[in-house]
C-alpha cells in the first residue's frame, strides 16, 4: 500500500468500500451531511435570518408609510375641505359687508339727494317769495309811476 493510499483509507477510519472508480468511505457522506447541515444552521442563523428581518422591517416600513399617507392623505383632504367651507363663509360675509356697505351708500347718496333737494326746494321757495315781494314791489313802483305819469299828463293837458 503506498502512502497516498493509506491516507484515503485511514484518514476517516472506519469502514470503506472500492467499486473499481468510485472509492467510498462512510465517514466521508456523513461529514458532507455534518458540514451540510452545519453550513445550512451558520447560513440560516448568520444569513437568512437576518435577511427575512430586514425584509419583514421593510415591509412594516412600507406598511407604516402607507397608513400615515393614507391617513395625511385623508387628513389633507378634511383640511381642504375645511378651507373651503372656511373661504366660502368668509366670501359670503365679504359679500354681505359689500352689499350692506352698498346699500348704505345708497341710502346715503338718497338722504343726501333728499336734503339737497329740500334745501333747494327752500331756496326756490325763498327765491319766489323775493321775487314776487319783487314783482309786487315793482307793480307797486309801476302803479306809483303810473299815477305820476298820469298826473303830469293830466297837468299838461289841463294847462
């Protein structure tokens, strides 16, 4: 037996079989299947487990970005809502002081139409009361200059 062989056949001790190409030992299957199965706990403890975590945070992650965004969203749409029933109510009432503020300058604009027209109507009134104190008073002087003139007429006449 030469060196080489010795070490194939004793090197896991045990039993072993020759089938011409294929030499098998025992140990060597069952120290496959033990770093096999060391391998497969390493990977899983060391590897996958924290892998199949990160991706379960993620998807909790994603999960909690989409509630807060439906619920923002949600939120958005109560605050938009509100808005404008708030610009609205705050339209209605521009509107309101607008009209009522119109209204009072109408109102005013009449009074004043209505004063002016008084005192105008006054003054005509005083303006007529002057001048027909006026026309009287010149039908007066008239009939005063009338009887002058007749008298210095008839005077002439006679004379």
């Amino acid at each position: 037996m030469d060196f080489k062989q010795a070490i194939i056949e004793n090197a896991w001790g045990g039993f072993n079989m020759d089938y011409g190409l294929l030499h098998l030992q025992l140990a060597t299957p069952l120290t496959v299947l033990a770093f096999i199965l060391l391998m497969i706990f390493l990977l899983n403890k060391l590897f996958f487990q924290p892998v199949l975590r990160t991706l379960d945070q993620r998807k909790e992650n994603i999960q909690g970005s989409m509630k807060q965004s439906e619920r923002l969203s949600k939120e958005l749409e109560r605050m938009q809502s509100d808005f404008q029933h708030k610009l609205d109510k705050t339209r209605k009432n521009v509107m309101e002081i607008h009209h009522s503020a119109r209204d009072e300058a109408f109102k005013g604009r009449e009074g004043m139409i209505l004063q002016e027209r008084e005192q105008l109507e006054e003054e005509m009134h005083n303006q007529s009361e002057m001048l027909q104190q006026d026309f009287a008073s010149a039908k007066q002087r008239f009939n005063e200059l009338t009887k002058q003139l007749s008298t210095q007429v008839s005077e002439r006449l006679l004379n």
